[in-house]
C-alpha cells in the first residue's frame, strides 16, 4: 500500500491508448522516474477503479446473486468460505489506485490543477469507503506519505468515515470553487471520463455517496442525530442527489484486447468475438430467479440473464429456457445447460458500454429509506413512496428499459399487489426497499449488494449447498498477508466470521 506516485504501466496502456486525443499520448524516458499531470493520473485511477472486477465478483457471489457454474470444479474459498489471509486481496490494489487520487490532491505549483481535486475527492472516498466496508480499521490518517511512513497506524473505522463525511463536503466545496470551465474546459471534459466536466453530477455523485455512508450506519443506536443533520446538510446542497443519472466510467473502450470494457473482455467476448473462457463461471442463483419469478418479474429476469447456452445458444426467450443454478451447487449445472450474465451488461459486439461506479437506482432507494426511517426530521422533497417507486422504475431503467419498451412492466410490477414488489401491498417498508435495491444491484455493484446483505440480514440467501451445515458466513476479509508481512501495525486476532464492521449490529 505504498504511495506510488507514478502512473502504472499497464494503466496507461488501457485508458491512454484507448482515449483518440492526442493530447493523452504519453512519452517517458525509462532512465528516470515516471512523473505525470494531475490530469492524466486522475483519467488512470478512474479507469483502474472499475477494472478492478474482483470485488463486486466476490460481492456478487456472497450476496446470493451469482453463483459458479459446475463447468468448473467448486471453489471452496468462495461457497465453502475456507480462505486465509491470501484470498481476496483487495487491500493492496485500493491502496494503490487510492495513491493515484492522492497525487492529484496534493499537486501544488505547475502541476496543480484545481478542477480535479474535487472529483478526486470524491473517488478516494469512494474507494476508502469500500476499504472499511471490508477490512474495518485501516491506514487512514497516517497513510499516502509514501517513505515518510512505510508502517502507518490503522485509524478506527467510525472515525474514517466520519472524516470522509467531512472529505466529501470538501469535495463539494473544492468542485463548486473550481468549476470545469475556461479555456481548459475541452481538454478536462476529455480527462473526466466519468462526468465529463459536468460539475453539477459530480456534486450529486458526493451528496449521493454520503447517503450511502450514512444509511450504512442507520441501524447504530444514538446516530441518529447525526445521520439527520448531515443528510440535511447535502439536502441543502442546490444540485441535490444522483437521482436520474448514473455515474459511470468510459475512457474510449476499444475493440482491441486489454482496451475493451472490462466486464465484457472477462466474462463476455474476446476482441475477435469469440466466447471467453470465464463467460462460463458466473451464473445467477436459482434464489435470483425464484424472487423475480414470484413477483412476476419476467422483464428483468431476462435482462440480467440469458437463456440456457448464452446469446450464442439462441434459445428464445421463454422463462423455461432460464436455468439458474443453486446457490453454491457443485454438481449438475453445466454451463451449457445453464443461463448466462444478461444482456443488462453482456452483449456480443457491445465492447464500450460503461462500467458502473453507483446507480440511480441505489440513490432513489437510499433515499426512500432515509424517509421512511426519519420522516420529517430529513428535508427531502419526495415521499419515501415516490423515491421508491422511482428507484425501481431506474433499476428497469438501467436493466434496458426504454420509454417504448418495458417501462410498462415497472409500472406493471409497482401495481401488482404483490409483497416486497408494490409500496401500498408490503407491509414492511423497509423489506420491501431492500428487496428491490438488491434486486437493482445484480450485475452492476456485487460488493455493495454483499454490503447491504451484512447491514440487513435481508434478503433471506440460503447457505451455500458446499458449506457445511450450520456454517456461519464471512462478515469481512482478513488482512492481507502482504500487509502483514510489512506493517507491524496490522490489528491481530482476527475472526472473519465474528469480527464485524463497525455497522453491522445484526
């Protein structure tokens, strides 16, 4: 997790060379060291923050979205929960793309560009929240000095995300005194490859992360005075929340190997458009399907899968050509016979979709819950009924709804009747949020589905048909053996099962 000031190799040849202005090629001399503008840095850490697919994988899995494919032998680190301290480490390349936002923060002189600080801000937070959210306390306040603290201290995770409360009202700050504008504003709108320049979505992105962080810790007794003032602090704020755009990254996905949209090049299509091996692990659960089936949620079913065999099968689409797998089954769902990641994020010849950093959809149920939970002591405009109402219709929304086609079956399932589907039909409100944030999360954010899943115990997963009866579930990762072989600091006796978020008081 040292500070690398440098931009990463295999960074550049991803996003730069994906990008057609001239102005991002890059020329160094290998005889000195790789030295960048915080322009460039930033475009390179936001591309590698979405590259980095393994934990909205693993997410995706142990929220009982995905399960693997018996095309493969069962992974017992994943479905049997027999991993270590060499299992899923994601410490170190967060730390790593972290260092990347940092620089850009701290640039000062002729390399300071001040339009960048508060996007980069906001995407460190983005990042160290994900961090607590997996590892609890961590290097926070002592770290990104690069030699000046090559062991840093591990911060308490209550007051890390307090601070990057704090780091997101100055995101907004710095953003709203230093709007992308001026005779720059071509060349930057260029090197934001997530808003464009667009000063306003990203003030939405910070108030709609800061939600997010403070619905996490709702459930905390004595927060609530907190949680309130702070969220009528980002009401406050003129730009509002992400409620009908997403925030997305594309620096110019090419069809060229290593240059095409990430979740694409790992699980859909190689640069030829031939079918990657790994299209045949992920699979979705048979739960997903039985969810969706029982509020006859028939449209996104057949978004976020494909039938049995994958889009080149061409099966029809008929709900008996969708064969999801148990959750954790290790035998009998070959992946030929089984269904495939849908076409909400898979399609053949579609290498330069987006990849997805927060959905609308999540922010318009954050926000249901925060009315639904405080009333009138949170100034939101909306009703928790509308904002939740709204975030299904997102959620079809993103899953390929159009105005012509499927926005119907929104509106279709929010007339229904049925339990955990329509607002006026459910009686536990809060259920029924959850049930349909998990649902908008499949495919698109595993790790903050798995998140949720810890903070609501809602819904009801089974356990995996590999783990032992009674097995008890991964709360958290360990610390990775990398830091523990280089920081003495590391907190010790750890128990992944037991040793819980500082959120989690289910």
């Amino acid at each position: 997790m040292k500070f690398k000031i440098s931009l990463y190799i295999a960074a550049f040849t991803l996003v730069f060379s994906s990008c057609k202005k001239e102005w991002l090629d890059v020329n160094t001399n290998p005889n000195e060291i790789l030295t960048s503008t915080p322009d460039y840095v930033f475009t390179a850490g936001a591309a590698r923050t979405v590259a980095f697919l393994t934990p909205n994988e693993l997410g995706s899995y142990w929220s009982g979205q995905w399960t693997q494919s018996n095309t493969y032998i069962i992974d017992p680190a994943r479905f049997s929960y027999t991993f270590n301290n060499t299992n899923f480490n994601f410490w170190d390349t967060w730390y790593d793309v972290i260092a990347d936002f940092q620089y850009v923060i701290n640039a000062e002189g002729e390399k300071a560009q001040p339009f960048f600080k508060g996007p980069a801000r906001v995407m460190k937070t983005y990042i160290m929240q994900q961090i607590v959210d997996v590892y609890g306390n961590a290097p926070y306040t002592d770290a990104f000095k690069g030699l000046g603290n090559i062991a840093p201290k591990f911060d308490d995770q209550k007051a890390i995300y307090e601070d990057l409360i704090k780091q997101l009202d100055q995101a907004i700050a710095d953003l709203k005194a230093n709007p992308f504008t001026g005779s720059y504003a071509g060349s930057i709108s260029s090197a934001d490859i997530i808003f464009k320049g667009n000063t306003t979505n990203w003030i939405k992105f910070a108030n709609s992360l800061k939600l997010r962080m403070l619905i996490r810790q709702s459930m905390i007794p004595g927060r609530d005075a907190y949680i309130t003032t702070e969220i009528n602090k980002a009401a406050a704020v003129t730009e509002g929340f992400m409620t009908s755009v997403d925030a997305s990254v594309n620096p110019g996905y090419i069809a060229s190997t290593g240059k095409m949209n990430p979740f694409y090049e790992n699980w859909g299509y190689n640069a030829s458009g031939g079918v990657q091996a790994l299209g045949r692990f992920p699979r979705p659960t048979t739960f997903l399907f039985t969810t969706l089936a029982n509020s006859n949620d028939t449209f996104r079913l057949k978004r976020l899968a494909y039938p049995k065999g994958g889009q080149a099968a061409g099966e029809a689409e008929l709900v008996a050509n969708y064969v999801a797998v148990p959750y954790g089954a290790s035998s009998g769902y070959l992946s030929q016979n089984t269904s495939y990641l849908g076409p909400s994020v898979l399609v053949k010849g579609e290498y330069n979709r987006p990849m997805y950093l927060m959905l609308a959809a999540e922010t318009n149920f954050l926000l249901a819950e925060a009315k639904q939970r405080y009333g009138a002591a949170v100034n939101l405009t909306g009703t928790a009924q509308e904002y939740y109402e709204q975030g299904v219709k997102e959620s079809f929304r993103i899953t390929g709804a159009t105005a012509t086609y499927g926005a119907d079956k929104a509106t279709a399932l929010l007339t229904s009747g049925k339990d955990l589907a329509d607002w006026t039909a459910s009686p536990d409100k809060f259920k029924a949020i959850w049930m349909q944030k998990w649902l908008a999360l499949v495919n698109f954010s595993g790790l903050e589905a798995w998140s949720e899943y810890r903070r609501t115990d809602f819904p009801a997963i089974p356990l995996s048909a590999s783990a032992p009866a009674g097995q008890k579930r991964a709360v958290r990762l360990f610390y990775p053996s990398t830091e523990g072989g280089s920081n003495p600091n590391v907190p010790t006796g750890i128990d992944v099962f037991t040793s819980k978020i500082f959120w989690d008081i289910n």
